[in-house]
C-alpha cells in the first residue's frame, strides 16, 4: 500500500510543477481537494483490488490525463506547456484576463 500511496504523490507532485501553469488560477481548495481524493482513492483501491489493479491505477489515470491534455490543447491552439496564448487559454476555461 505504500508503495502505491508514494508512486501517487509523486506522480501528482511532479506533474503539478510540469503541467502547474494549467491551474494558475484555480482556487487552493480545489486543487488540494483534488489531492486528498486521488490519494484516497488510490488508498481504497490498494486495500480492496490489490496492488496490480492499484498500479493500473496511479499510472493509467495520469496518462489518460496527459492524453486528453495534449489532445484538448492541439484543438484550442494552446500550448501544452506554456498554456499561451493566455488570453485564449483564460476564455476557454473562464477566468478573468487579471
């Protein structure tokens, strides 16, 4: 189970620096909300499906992820890793230009 637990921190600690810029403007409760639940969720796995379905898991939830990202920013013409234009990429998700 810690395994899985670490492998999911991680996963999420480095793709929070890499892809971060994506959610400049999102409030601090709702990414830390997101989080508490993907490590639960990867706790309750671990405990009732086993390791091999938990891993499933920690590595195929990311890539999915990583997946509709690449695909979502090629079709609005955003970078996907500089999420620029901004403009564009602020009117696409709502936020306000400030």
């Amino acid at each position: 189970m810690f395994l899985e637990l670490f492998l999911t921190a991680a996963i999420m600690g480095v793709g929070n620096i890499i892809f971060g810029v994506f959610e400049e403007k999102t409030s601090a409760w709702r990414r830390v909300l997101k989080y508490i639940l993907v490590i639960l969720i990867t706790f309750i796995l671990s405990r009732s499906v086993g390791r091999f379905w938990t891993l499933v898991w920690v590595f195929g939830a990311p890539l999915m992820g990583l997946a509709f990202h690449f695909w979502w920013c090629k079709k609005h013409g955003i970078g996907i890793f500089s999420a620029e234009p901004k403009e564009k990429y602020y009117k696409l998700r709502g936020w306000d230009k400030t």
